[in-house]
C-alpha cells in the first residue's frame, strides 16, 4: 500500500459532499464514522432523486419509466463491473451484503453434505461468520476456524493446509479488518482454496473503498461489498464467477426469474438507491487518470490511498503519543486501511465518542463493530470495545489534529 506524500485535490473532494456542510455545536461536524457507513457523493444523491421525480416503473413493463428502470440497473452493472473488474452479468443487487451472503451461503448449503467442511476467521465481520455457519448447522457440516495471532494482529496460517483440506467446501475470508484495519493477504487461501476444490468467498465491505480490487486476479469465486461504504447508498453487491452462478440454486418465488443474476435478486429491488451506484463508483474514476472508467478507477483510488495513508500514520502517530491511549493495530509492515481503534485507559469507549461529539463535534463509533469474536480475542469487549476512527477522502488533516486535541482533552478530564 502506498504512503508517500502526493498531491490531493481536497477541496475539490471536499465539494461534492453536502453533508460535510452540517454544523453541530456550533463547529462544523468531522466525520470519523466512514467504517460504518461513508457520506455520500452529491452526485449519487441527485441521481437517486431524479429517479424518483421522473418517476419510477417495476421492470418488464411497456412504458418509459420501466424501460428507463432496465437502463438504470444495467449501468449501474457495468459500473460494478469495472469495479471489481468482472462481468456485468455476475453482478447482483440486494438489500445489504449480509441478507445477500445469506440468500449465498443457504442456496450453496444445498448441495453439501454431513462431514463437509467450512472455514471462517477470527478476523471476520460477522457477516462473513454467521451465514455459514447457520447453513453449516443445518446441513451437518464442520466448521474450522482460522484464529488471530494476538500479537502481530494478523491472521495465523501456521495451520492452513489442515484447515483448509480435501474436505472443505467453503473458504470466506474477509479482505481487511473493519475493526482493526489490518488487510488480510488474500492468496495463500485463495492457493489452498483452488488446491483442494473449495470455494473461496471474499467480504469486501471494508475494503472496497480503500483498495483496488480485481475479484479473477484475486481468485475469488464470490465477492460481497456494499455501496454504502463507497459514498453511494444502502444496497449490498455481489459479484459471483459465472461457473458459480449459473448453478446456485437460491431460495426463490417460483414465477421470479431462474436466470442469474435476477435469481438472486428477490423481490422488487431499490431501484432509485440503484440508481446511485454509478455516481458512486465514477467518484473514484473523476480523481483518476486514463482511457478506460477501470483504468481511470484504479488511479483515483491510488490517489485516494495514498492521501488516506498519509492522514491515518498522522492519527496513529498522535494517538499513540497520548499517554493512557492504547491503539489496537497491527505492525508497520503489515498493509493497514485507514482505520484505527483505539482504548483510553478508565473511559468507557462509548463515551470517549460522546465527549467528542458534544465538544468537538467529532463523529467516532465505538463497540466491536460486529467484529465480534476479534473483539473477544483481544479481550476488548468487556470494557466496551474500541474507539474506530476511520479516514475517508473527504477528510482533512486538521480535522485530524482536531480528533488528537480532543482526545487529550477527554484524557485530561
């Protein structure tokens, strides 16, 4: 990941978002709650609104809007698709991506079998936990973890071979931490995976943001990210490899469609939030350069990295100079989101988040983020988690500095 200093247009950046304009307390709001839900593009909004101004029609139909509907939804596959550089037609909407991994993880459960096996980490949000694990207990299957090292905070894959073997089935492992921020090294499992005949399912919910992502390059077979984390709206994206889809068998109305992606997609979809996924995604495509929306894509996020690296060392640095702080993070030389969870010694982190939103008009979260087990690991939920402060490319570095001063005043008192 990159870290050098670069020259980032935020102003510009900063324009296209109107809830950055809030004031609260009289102070301007500073947004540090991207993790669990970024703000979102002006130009995503409009096209959201404008969809349904002009009037919104279901699909199939004969008239305008039902045609303009079709269009809608099929950009807005293309636009995922140069995303995650696959194909439009492996690309599915639903209502977030746990509901999707769900409607995934019981329509795969179909043809497994007692004794067979899945794999789960201890990293993992839980979307990317529980749905397998429910469908493994209905079906008899065996469920194998792949636990943290709770020194390096990274994952251990001292016994990967025996994790993942002839037995497995199913391989989900997310891409970046949504806690920590530590991002998981995708191809030693995607190496197993392939090896013994296992699906390998890859959350990028966190991830998808901050990284570029290339789902064939990657060797995953389904890959799951929301466009709410992306400065878009609450709709959940799968991306599922065409050999995979046309044979997953998802619980389904017996007139909806058994052709994929649609198979997938039930009920009436979000049609005006899918209407802000384009904009969301030609976000990252304006800040770039090249022929092509990926090309210019995958510049625009290196841009973006690079500043977001820039102002996440500038956090962790301050941070960890605050006597009383503790930041919860993997080393320097382990590849990190700009996120970072941190404890202040005898303050309750939920407090800590309203001491900063009542006197600095800081936004932070705090608790184990569904990140549950990781949480239970590092032995952090007993006292109420973390603090997670997560940069975006909207944000600043005074509203960095502001975010430190804040928390040496919380430390103060």
């Amino acid at each position: 990941m990159k870290s050098t200093k670069t020259t980032f247009p935020i102003t510009k950046v900063r324009e296209q978002f109107p809830a950055l304009s809030r004031p609260y307390k009289d102070r301007p709001v500073a947004y540090f709650d991207g993790p669990g839900g970024s703000q979102v593009v002006k130009s995503a909004i409009e096209a959201i609104a404008g969809y349904m101004e002009r009037g919104g029609g279901n699909l199939h139909g004969t008239f305008p809007s039902s045609w303009e509907t079709e269009e809608i939804i099929s950009e807005a596959r293309s636009a995922v698709a140069d995303f995650l550089n696959v194909q439009a037609k492996e690309v599915a909407f639903g209502a977030n991506m746990t509901t999707l991994t769900i409607a995934i993880a019981n329509a795969l459960g179909k043809k497994f079998k007692a004794g067979d096996e899945i794999v789960v980490t201890e990293m993992d949000h839980r979307a990317n936990v529980d749905p397998w694990i429910m469908m493994a207990e209905d079906r008899g299957l065996t469920v194998r973890w792949v636990k943290v090292d709770t020194e390096t905070k990274t994952l251990d894959l001292t016994d990967l071979d025996d994790l993942i073997n002839e037995k497995t089935k199913i391989v989900a492992v997310g891409m970046a931490s949504n806690a920590i921020g530590t991002v998981v090294d995708l191809q030693p499992f995607a190496e197993r995976a392939k090896k013994v005949g296992a699906l390998l399912v890859a959350d990028a919910v966190h991830a998808a943001p901050h990284l570029p992502i290339d789902r064939d390059e990657q060797a995953i077979d389904i890959l799951l990210c929301s466009a709410y984390k992306f400065f878009g709206p609450h709709i959940g994206i799968a991306a599922i490899k065409e050999e995979v889809f046309k044979d997953l068998e998802p619980y389904k109305l017996t007139t909806s469609p058994s052709y994929y992606p649609d198979k997938l997609e039930t009920g009436t979809q979000n049609h005006e939030g899918i209407a802000g996924i384009r904009p969301a995604i030609e976000f990252f495509a304006g800040l770039g350069e090249g022929e092509t929306r990926r090309e210019r894509i995958l510049s625009g996020m290196e841009h973006i990295e690079a500043y977001e690296n820039r102002l996440a060392n500038q956090l962790r640095h301050g941070l960890a100079a605050i006597q009383g702080v503790t930041v919860t993070q993997a080393g320097a030389d382990v590849p990190k989101t700009p996120t970072v969870a941190f404890q202040v010694t005898g303050i309750e982190p939920g407090e800590v988040c309203r001491k900063l939103a009542e006197e600095y008009s800081i936004f932070v979260a705090s608790g184990h983020f569904y990140a549950s087990t990781l949480g239970d690991v590092l032995g952090v939920n007993g006292s109420g988690g973390w603090v997670r402060a997560g940069l975006a490319p909207y944000s600043t570095e005074e509203e960095v500095e502001r975010l430190i001063a804040g928390v040496e005043e919380v430390v103060k008192l």
